[in-house]
C-alpha cells in the first residue's frame, strides 16, 4: 500500500473509531419514550338507555366497539381499532354462550373480519343477550370476550 494510502486509511479509521460510538450514543439518547400504559377500562363503560347505542371499549388491542339494535332486532356491531391497526388474523363472532378453554364454543357465528379501516357489521336474526368472541386464527384461540347484555 503507497505511503498516502495509508495514512489516509489511518485517518479515516481513526475517525470512525470516534465517530461510531458517538453516533449511537447520539442515538440512544434521542429515542422516544416507550408509550404510556392504556387508561381504557377493560370492562364496558357506558350503556345506552332504551335501546341507545352502547358504546365499549374492551380487547387487548383497544377495540371500540358501537352497539346497536335497530327496529327489526338486528344487531349493528360498529368496530373501530383506537390505538393501532386490528392483527390481520383477528375475526369477530358471536356465541350464545361464553367461550371457555381459548376455544369458539359450537355454534358460533362469524360476523366478519376486523381490519384497518373502521367497519360496521349487522347480525340478523341474533337473539338477545349472547357473547361477541374475538378469535385469532394465527394462534388458533380466543384472544377476549364480550357479554352482550339486554340492553345491547
């Protein structure tokens, strides 16, 4: 190597032998706080009064959720996803009966998929009270639950 070379090459490793460290230290000084623990309640907040919509916020992923009964009894699910995009793999139902063991109970019924955007879902034909479910596909469980109430 000619002479110059490698007093340039010296240089320029001393150099990033000071610049590094000082860029990552620059670095991990400057990162963002982690975000603060959700305030959201895990149990439904507010009931409608006299079939009003009812408005909850519940699941691991702070899933709004609008409840309402229109004049032929069926179910409006509204869902919005508060804080960050629903896993893709997330699907709503509805059961009659509450879900034990991480699995759907028989008889469930699919009310759709929750995605990015918000959505808003109508169940027909579905009798008072009764569970919306949560499910993950990719893990293959019940991720939380919802009890319906009469006066959703």
């Amino acid at each position: 190597m000619i002479r110059s070379l490698r007093a340039q090459h010296r240089a320029i490793f001393v150099a990033l032998a000071l610049l590094v460290p000082a860029g990552y230290a620059a670095a991990l000084l400057g990162r963002r706080a982690p975000a603060p623990p959700s305030a959201w309640p895990e149990t439904p907040v507010a009931h409608g009064e006299g079939g009003a919509e009812r408005l909850v916020m519940w699941s691991p992923i702070a899933l709004l959720t609008r409840l309402r009964r229109t004049s032929d009894a069926t179910l409006v699910v509204a869902l919005e996803s508060w804080r960050e995009p629903a896993p893709p793999d997330t699907l709503l139902y509805w059961s009659a009966s509450a879900p034990h063991d991480g699995e759907l109970p028989d008889g469930a019924r699919l009310v759709g998929a929750l995605g990015s955007a918000p959505r808003e879902l109508a169940l027909e034909d579905v009798p008072e009270g009764g569970w919306l479910v949560l499910f993950s596909l990719g893990r293959g469980e019940v991720v939380t639950s919802l009890a319906l109430t009469e006066d959703s």
